[in-house]
C-alpha cells in the first residue's frame, strides 16, 4: 500500500509568500504556481499558490485565504534539476520546471537528500509576468551553493546581505560564492549561459542589419539609375557636390552590390538572357570610369562581388556576353588580335585612342628612347595590359614600330610614310621625319 506524501510544513508569519529565517536569504518568487507529482497517486492538491526560492528551500502558499496552506520543501532533498527543453509543444503549454526529490521509506521528503526512492515533481506556472530563465538559474545556483551546509555563513536578509562583509555565502553582487566542485561546476555553467547571451545577442543583431540590408540595396539601386541618367546634367553635378566626388559615389554603389542577381533557381531556361542584360545594365559604371573599355576578366571580379554568394562561373559570363550581339545594348565584347577579350561602348572610338598615342609618341624624348606600355598607361589612364593592346592595335595599323630588346617592348613613330623612295637621303622641312631629324642631331 502506498503512504500519503507529506511535506514538511512551514509556518506562515508574515502574510502570503511566507518568511525566512537566519541565515536564509528570500529569493525569486513566482505567482500562480502548481504543484503535480506523476509518481504519486496520493500527492497533495497544490494549486494556484505563490511559490517562493531562498538559499535553503521552495516556499509554496495557497493564494486562496480559505485554505491558508503552506508547505516547503528543502533544497538538500533534491538530487537533481531537469533542464528546461525547447519544443514546439512547449510554446503552447504552459511553463514548466522539473526536478528530482529524495523521499523516505514513509513517504517524507528525505531532508538530507539520501531517500530510498526519488520522484519527479513539476512545477506549472500559469501566472503572468513570470521570469521562468531568471527563476530557474537562481534555482541551479542555490541548489549549488548548498548554503545549508554552511554552519557560519555570515548572510543576513536586506541590505546587510549586500553591505556587509565578503566572507558569507553571497558576494557584494549578490551572487552566490563559489566553494569546492560545486563552485566549480557553476563557473562553468555560468561560462556556458555567458557564451550563450552573447550568441543570442550577436544574432539579433545580426538579424536586425539583415532587415535593413535589402531596403538599403535597393536605395543603392535608385541613386545608380539617378547617376547614369543624369549623368551630363547640372543638377547631377551640383548633387556629387554634395554628396562627394562622383568616383567615391560609384565605389560605393559597387560595393553595396545588385539588389536582385539573377539565379538559375529564379530565371530557369531564360538565365543567360535575363544575365545578359543585367550584366549590360551593371557593366556602364565600371566602363564610365575606366574610360570605356575594360578586361573581361576585372569585370568578372566585380560582377561577382556585386552579386554577393550568388556567384557565376567564367563560362556564363562569356556566353552573356556573346548574347549582348542580339539585344540592344549599349555595350560589346571586343576580341584583340593577341586573344584578348574586353568589353567597351559602342561609342568607344580608337581613333581617339590612337591621336592620343600619336600626341605621345612624337614628342621630343619619345621621338628618341621611343614609348612603354606603361608610358601610354599613365597617358591613358588605364592598365599597362590593355595599353599595350593599343599599342600592337596602333602598329598594326601602321602608326607605329616596335623594337623588341632585352628591356621589353618600345614602340616609335612610324616615319616610313614620310620616306621619298625616290630619294631616301631627302629631308624635308616639315612633318614628323623633320623633327626626329632635328631631335637625333641635337642628341648625337
């Protein structure tokens, strides 16, 4: 037959909620709290009560004046705290805290924890406003602290717990001191629930700047579209005015990205030609600033960095770009004899590019030591790579020669256009043949 449990009774002094005495310290306090036991059959009927934490034991009084119940229970007799689960069945129910007890052959609570038999007791709070994490973490420190084994803790109630001195069982914080492999074990755990609040506080940031990301992007978005269009203007001008130099304006549009990249999940048979375009609408800023024409393989870093962990390979690029000869686009790939693949406007002009490479190759030290790619570079403001391609472009159309030496490539006017056959000794008073003559004389 199984005997009635029994808790030990604790006279009520002070009203509802109960009292303490020396030297134990009251705690956290939770409204509307029940009391259900599944192990046994006969377990008393606590309902709706306040259940109060000290340093020593769990208070529970009945709210209902009627009855004027109350009950404790010592901390020494439990033997373990269950931790607290999250599940989708949790969010619904009410919360709940489970913990081990040591009970007597005669159905007691084992006040030194060292019972015959255990059973689980579960505490539902159905009250509102209640702290569950704050309650339950005080209750693993106290159940830890085993401030009941500790015959001279110097721990008073009120202020004196807090001003007084530092050799009792709670430190100036009013946490409890740490002692033995117990004060071990809770450093440890306050290490872990530390590590934890900084996670979840990482997270809500994290997520907080992940709202914001897109309404950002697409802000970027709008101030490009404003930038191409109105590009020529006054008014554009007056805005970069104010807004900074408009190269530090498309720096950081590019690095702010694309608001939507195509993906093969989203365009599906249609992904190389809706990339098609999109990479012709993304390529006009990099070609503005670069002058017009840019390497095939810079643009494939920046679109990509652009698209952010929506990557593509080099093979979609070029195959986007071979597709910009069927849309109306205002950019093209361009292919250097050398194998060089580039992509410019359609407005870009060589000739422009080549008046320039003239201009610098008839000046007076380049008539003599010849030019670099590096010389044009610097002149034309772009890569000594895509330099040099202009320079074999301009020799191959006959504007100038390149002398190959251990130093590299130096290219000259061509001045055999300027040359009589006829008489090849005769120099006449104008033209480029002239002032090289004029330069190698004073030189020599």
């Amino acid at each position: 037959m199984t005997k009635p449990f029994r808790f030990d009774l604790a006279r009520v002094l002070n009203g509802p909620g109960g009292s303490v005495c020396h030297p134990e310290v009251n705690g956290r306090k939770l409204s509307g709290s029940y009391l259900e036991c599944e192990d046994l059959p006969n377990f008393p009927n606590f309902k709706s009560g306040i259940l109060t934490l000290t340093t020593h034991r769990i208070l529970w009084v009945s709210n209902s004046s009627s009855q004027g119940a109350s009950s404790a229970i010592p901390l020494a007799s439990i033997s373990h705290i269950f931790t607290s689960k999250k599940s989708l069945k949790s969010i619904f129910a009410s919360p709940r805290i489970r913990f081990q007890l040591s009970v007597s052959p005669d159905g007691r609570v084992a006040k030194s924890g060292s019972g015959s038999r255990s059973v689980v007791v579960t505490v539902v709070v159905r009250g509102k406003g209640a702290d569950l994490d704050l309650f339950l973490t005080k209750f693993w420190d106290n159940w830890r602290g085993r401030a009941w084994e500790t015959g001279n803790a110097d721990v008073t109630s009120g202020s004196d717990s807090v001003s007084g001195s530092t050799s009792g069982l709670y430190t100036k914080e009013g946490t409890v001191r740490m002692v033995g492999v117990s004060g071990i074990l809770r450093k440890e755990q306050e290490m872990w629930e530390t590590t934890d609040k900084s996670l979840q506080d990482a997270f809500q940031d994290l997520n907080a700047l992940m709202s914001k990301a897109k309404e950002m992007v697409m802000l970027a978005e709008k101030m490009r579209q404003k930038l191409l269009s109105s590009s020529t203007s006054q008014s554009s001008a007056a805005e970069d005015g104010e807004l900074g130099s408009k190269q530090d304006m498309q720096d950081w549009l590019l690095s702010v990205g694309i608001v939507s990249p195509v993906t093969k999940e989203s365009a599906g048979a249609l992904y190389h030609q809706q990339l098609s375009r999109q990479l012709a609408d993304f390529v006009r800023l990099p070609l503005e600033r670069a002058g017009g024409m840019m390497n095939l393989i810079d643009i494939y870093c920046l679109f990509n960095r652009a698209r952010g962990t929506e990557l593509i390979s080099p093979e979609d690029l070029l195959q986007a770009c071979f597709l910009w000869e069927k849309f109306d686009v205002p950019v093209m790939l361009r292919k250097f004899d050398s194998g060089v693949m580039v992509i410019q406007n359609k407005t870009h002009s060589d000739e422009e590019i080549f008046a320039r490479i003239k201009s610098l190759a008839t000046k007076p030290d380049a008539l003599r030591t010849g030019i670099s790619a590096s010389d044009a570079a610097i002149t034309l403001g772009i890569a000594p790579g895509m330099a040099k391609e202009h320079l074999l472009t301009a020799e191959s159309r006959g504007i100038l020669c390149r002398d190959i030496s251990p130093d590299g490539f130096r290219f000259y006017i061509n001045l055999f256009p300027e040359i009589d056959p006829n008489n090849v000794y005769l120099v006449k008073d104008y033209g480029v043949y002239d002032t090289w003559s004029r330069v190698a004389s004073a030189s020599g």
